[in-house]
C-alpha cells in the first residue's frame, strides 16, 4: 500500500488516540503536505523536532493496528463487499444458482468478521 494512503487510513482509525499537539503536527505534515521547516516555525520547534514527531506518531499508529487490526479488517471487507457487488451483477444477468451461493458465503463472512 502506498505510504501515504497507508498513513491517511491509519490515521483515520486510530488518529483520535493521539495527543492534540500530535494530531495537530501530523495533520499538517501528512495531511496537509505542509514542510518540516513550515510546521517548525508555526510550532516553535526544530524540523527535527517536527520530523521525530511523525515518526514517533506513525510508529503508535502501527502499534495500535498490529493489535486492533482496524485497517486490515476494513480493506478485507471493502473488497468482499466489491465481490458482493461484482457477483450480485452478473448473477442478475446470467441466473445462475451457484453465484448467488457465493455471495451467501461472502455475506456470512462479512458478519462473522464483525
């Protein structure tokens, strides 16, 4: 996964569980794409201090989602959900019994997951 949407998702997950100055410097490093040097100088401290942050914030946002596995469960069921659709279509134009069982298989997945 790119790194950016890979840190955007987990972000979106778990980013309420950082301190407000943490969210406040990760959001405008990485979601707002602003410098180092421009989040330094707003918060009064080094770019190296801005650049440990991020890198302080994306290892707790790792360490939240190798136990919660949030994010992994999310894309699994996004592309279930995918197939779903995907099976749902071409059963509708082609009526055949053995697609519908397969959806039923991925639904039931889908529920037992959550």
């Amino acid at each position: 996964m790119e790194k950016i949407v890979k840190q955007t998702l987990l972000y979106d997950f778990y980013g309420e569980l950082l301190t407000e100055h943490q969210k406040g410097i990760y959001e405008e490093v990485v979601l707002n794409d602003f410098s180092l040097s421009e989040v330094a100088e707003a918060y009064g401290i080094s770019r190296q201090g801005v650049y440990d942050m991020i890198r302080r914030c994306n290892k707790i946002l790792m360490g939240y989602e190798e136990k919660l596995h949030l994010v992994e469960k999310f894309l699994r069921t996004k592309e279930m959900v995918t197939e779903i659709n995907r099976l749902a279509l071409q059963f509708k134009e082609e009526g055949e019994i053995e697609k519908i069982e397969k959806i039923q298989r991925i639904s039931q997945q889908i529920i037992k997951d959550f």
